[in-house]
C-alpha cells in the first residue's frame, strides 16, 4: 500500500522535470547527432545525407586547427594560472580572521559578474592609448611594452585569457580554502616541529590532504577551458583575424553568422567529445569526494 | 549536507594579538597589507565603472579613465532612458524570475522522488535528468534554435524562460537530491504511523527540512540565469525581450565610443548581482563549494 502510494507520487513529481529535460535538452541533442550526418543550411526541409563530410571537411579546415590550439592554450594557462593564483590566496589567508569576509568578497566577485561586463570594463583596461595597464607599463619605464592589447594578434588571446583568470581564480580560491579549513593542523604542527620548511609542509603534509578537492577543481576549470565563448565573443569576437578564435566562437559564427547549421553542430559535438574523458574522471573524483565526506 | 568542506574541523583559533611576538605580529601586519592590495587590484574594474559611470560628458571625453574626477548621474540617466537599459532590467527580470522558480520547483520535486520515492524505472530517468550535467549546451544549442523556431518559441517569454530553466534542473535536481538523501528515514516512517499521506510527508515534513538548499540553489540559478548571455543571444534574435547581457553587448557594439553611458550601463547591469551577492555572500559561496563538491 504504502510502497504504491510512494510509486504514484513519484512518478507525479518526475514527470515535469522529464517533460523539460525530454524537450529542450535530449530530443535537441538527438537532433544534433542526425545534423552533423546531413547539410542543413538552415532552410532546405529535407538537408541532403552526406555521411561523415562534416567530419573530414572539419580536420581539413585550418581554422578549426588554428581554434583547437588556442584552446589548448585556453586549457593549459586558464587553468594554471587560477590553480597556482588561487592556491596562494588560499594559503595567504588560510590563518587570517580579521577581515578574511572581505578578503573573501573581493577575491570572489569577479567570478560572479555577468561576463560581458567584464568584457566591457577589461577592454578599457587594455586600450591603447588612455587604458591603464599601458598607463602603468610607461609609469614603470616599461613603455616599450605598450600595444593595443585586443587588437594585436600576438597579444589578444592572452589579454583575454589574462581576464579569463582574473575571473576564475577567486573560485578556485573559495573552494581551497574551504578545503584548507579541514586540514590536520597537528600533523602540519608535527612537520614544523620536525624542521620542515613551508614549501615541505605544503607539498608532502597539506597538498595530499586537500588532494581531491584540488583535483576536482582543476577539472572543473579545465572543462571550462573547451566550452569557453562569451568573454572572447564579447572582448575580441575571435578576432583580430581569427587570432584568438577559439573551439566555440567558430562553432557559434558558422552556423549563426554562415548559415552552416550542420558544419557549426559538427564542430560543437566535436568540443563535447573532447571533454567527455575530463567530464567521467570529474564525476569519479566528485563521487570520492562527496564519500569521503558522508563517512 | 555532509559534504568535506562545508563542514570544516574546528578552525584553530588564531591567537590573540597581544599574545603575539613582535616577530609574528609584524609578518601578520605584511600579510594584511599584501591581502588588502590584492583585493583593491582585484577591486579596480569595479572602481573604473562606477568612476566612470559618474563623470560629466566632458570629463569623460578628455579622460574618460581617470579615478574620481568628476560627478555626475547624467550617464546613468542616459543610459536608463536613450540606452534603453531600464527596459532590459525588466527583462533581465521577466527571463530570470520564472525560470529560477520552475527550477527550484522542478528539482525540488525531482531531488525528493529520485531520493526517496521508489518508482519502476527510477535509476533510468535519473541518468536521464543528469546526462545535463555532462553535455554541455554547445552540443545542442544550434538545433535547439531550430527546433524552438518551429515551436514559435524563438523571441518569446515562455520560450526563453523554459531553455534557461532545462539548462539549470539538471545540476539542481543533482544538488536537492543530496539534501534529501542526508534526512533521517526515521522522519518519514513516523509521520506514516501517525497516518500522514505521501504528499504530506514530502510538503509538510520534507520540505521545511531542505529549506537552506533551495535558498542556496535559488541564489545560485537566479546568478546564472542573470548572467547567461547564449541563451538570449541565440533564442531572443528580434530583441522584443532583451536582457541586460545582450542588451551591454548591443550597445558596446553600436556605441562603444559614448563611453559614460556604456559605464553606466555595465553598473546597472552588475549592480543587482554585486548587491546580491554581497547580502548573501555566505550562501553563495557555500551553495556553489558544496555543490561543486557534490554535483
């Protein structure tokens, strides 16, 4: 009796959540794996087969290529940079009780703001010739340095992968801490007792106590690194001249700019393939994580 | 919820500033400062934009990036009236309102059966609802578009409302369900004796007890719906409901040289999120560690 009476409510309360999921997420993904075997242009009712054209087309493209390594560079410095930047913050204010709220405020906002402000506000920051960071380079006499941050292709990617970290870093800063929080300070208390050094302490006594959750996330910022669109987008539009065209923004302008609906879907399911294998081992270690937490 | 690290050992207390020797009181000195200019650097975009945002029109056309040099709310006036960025706050409002309220309720919902209520077909429709967790919406956006074009769902209210929400039950049935999975089965088995209904254990008893996830995950969604800047740009083409993201965007790319009303714009679009946050800071950061850790 009560077991079907648990049933019945079940089932009432999942079937709205399945009807929007089946809606908009599973039959539009369906529809993304017929797409990429056909060429749809976004007009033709019935998009002529064309078997795995898409796919060869795509590996002969040198502007796919040209994406793909820069967002590999996306992945490797963007994720780097916020892990070694966070980690230090965490570190720095790991002890700290006065002001740590704010510390912890002004090191974590940036993460929250809507990116196209971001966008907006670091492109001032980069301007040529009123922007600050040239301002402060002639100041320093390193005004040999100066440029036109987002508009010199040997500097746009970086500029906006500067911002990208300046934006994730406090993410990662937030959630090290709060790791850092349950590490064992006898065992570290110990350590010094023995004559380790800071660097020792951190890296045989704290680091493989808050190894999981260091672990889960670089992953979560390097997955960010292979979907990454809005702040270059909104910063350089993957410009100039493809410079800093990444994976995602070659994706969006071919099938919203080109009317290449299935070329553009092509390249987008390519950028889930290649994060799958990340995405499995974030759930493996999330899954350890959360155990090792309820025990 | 049990999760590692929002359940932190007891932190040391740090010891009192008197008990300090001179030697350690001065390197927590230099710790402060190093903290405090950090913080303002990380601070100093925020600054340029509401400096900015202030200035007089002729201050900003002769220096439009210098700190504090002028005062004025004509910009903030321009950009609410001839900017149009009154309007995108209602939408902003319309698009972030209801979609966070169907996916508070949609997961609630979802998060309580798939943890408590025993249903044939259960462990399927699970991997149904979480599969949003590990593809991302790259894969799936270009048809969608297609799909909601035939629906009539393209520049539309319900629409827009409906894809922000699937793109956010996913992780939030994931995080209600581990807030449910932590009660005392114990709690249900009473109300049972006592002769309570399925539907009364899970609104009268259930619900009261997971208040602080839905808080934490209502924060959190209304953040990223907020911020998402994709989904109106690709589902919302006409503009008849823009939102403060794209409408930033439209207006950089129109009219990036008024640079007053382009600051002024950005903090009004910012604003809602630093003041949210800065309330409820503690909830933020703790409903995303926690669900970093556990979904």
């Amino acid at each position: 009796m009560t077991r079907k009476a648990q049933a019945r409510l079940g089932v009432l309360l999942v079937v709205p959540l399945l009807l929007l999921v089946g809606i908009f997420l599973v039959f539009p993904m369906i529809n993304a794996v017929y797409y990429v075997f056909v060429d749809f242009n976004g007009i033709n009712p019935a998009p002529p087969w064309v078997g795995l054209a898409n796919f060869t087309e795509l590996a002969q493209d040198p502007d796919v290529w040209a994406a793909f390594s820069n967002n590999i560079i996306w992945i490797v410095l963007g994720t780097v940079g916020p892990i070694v930047l966070g980690l230090a913050l965490a570190l720095l204010l790991w002890h700290v009780e006065r002001g740590s709220v704010f510390y912890r405020v002004a090191f974590f906002l940036p993460y929250i703001l809507p990116q196209v402000a971001v966008g907006v506000v670091w492109g001032w920051i980069y301007e040529p010739s009123r922007g600050w960071l040239n301002k402060v380079l002639e100041t320093v006499g390193l005004g040999g340095l100066t440029t036109g941050w987002l508009g010199n292709p040997d500097t746009a990617l970086y500029a906006v992968l500067a911002t990208a970290v300046w934006v994730t870093l406090g993410f990662v800063f937030v959630i090290l801490l709060s790791a850092l929080k349950g590490v064992d300070m006898d065992i570290v208390d110990a350590a010094r007792l023995d004559g380790a050094n800071g660097w020792q302490r951190l890296v045989h006594i704290v680091l493989p106590q808050i190894m999981p959750v260091f672990l889960m996330v670089t992953t979560i910022t390097l997955l960010g690194g292979f979907s990454v669109f809005d702040i270059i987008f909104v910063m350089t539009g993957g410009g100039p001249a493809g410079a800093s065209e990444v994976l995602g923004t070659l994706a969006y302008s071919s099938a919203f700019q080109l009317n290449r609906i299935s070329y553009g879907t092509a390249l987008a399911l390519v950028i889930t393939l290649l994060a799958i294998p990340f995405a499995v081992w974030l759930n493996r270690l999330q899954r350890r994580v959360s155990l090792e937490g309820t025990s | 919820m049990a999760a590692t690290t929002t359940t932190p050992a007891p932190a040391r207390t740090a010891p009192l500033q008197a008990e300090l020797t001179p030697r350690a009181r001065a390197r927590l000195a230099g710790k402060h400062a190093l903290l405090i200019a950090l913080s303002l650097l990380m601070l100093f975009p925020l600054v340029l934009t509401i400096s900015t945002a202030f200035k007089t029109e002729q201050d900003v056309q002769v220096n439009p990036f210098g700190l504090f040099s002028s005062f004025s709310t004509e910009n903030i006036v321009t950009a609410w009236t001839v900017g149009g960025f009154g309007g995108y706050v209602l939408n902003s409002l319309l698009l972030t309102v209801p979609s966070t309220l169907i996916v508070l309720a949609l997961s609630t919902m979802g998060g309580y059966a798939f943890a408590r209520l025993p249903f044939p077909g259960r462990d399927l429709a699970f991997y149904v609802v979480v599969v949003g967790l590990l593809v991302p919406f790259f894969t799936y956006m270009i048809p969608l578009y297609f799909q909601l074009r035939g629906m009539g769902m393209l520049d539309s209210l319900v629409g827009v409302n409906l894809v922000l929400a699937s793109t956010g039950v996913s992780f939030g049935t994931f995080f209600m369900r581990a807030f449910f999975s932590d009660l005392p089965v114990e709690l249900a088995q009473a109300a049972r004796m006592d002769g309570a209904s399925e539907w009364q254990i899970f609104t009268r008893v259930m619900l009261p007890l997971v208040t602080s996830g839905m808080g934490a995950l209502a924060v959190f969604t209304f953040l990223q719906n907020w911020n998402n800047f994709l989904v109106p740009l690709i589902y919302m083409p006409g503009g008849d409901y823009r939102p403060l993201t794209t409408g930033l965007y439209l207006f950089l790319g129109g009219r990036s040289i008024d640079i007053g009303p382009l600051a002024a714009g950005t903090l009004i679009t910012i604003l809602p999120v630093v003041v949210l946050f800065v309330a409820l800071q503690k909830q933020v950061t703790q409903g995303l560690v926690s669900g970093a850790v556990k979904g």
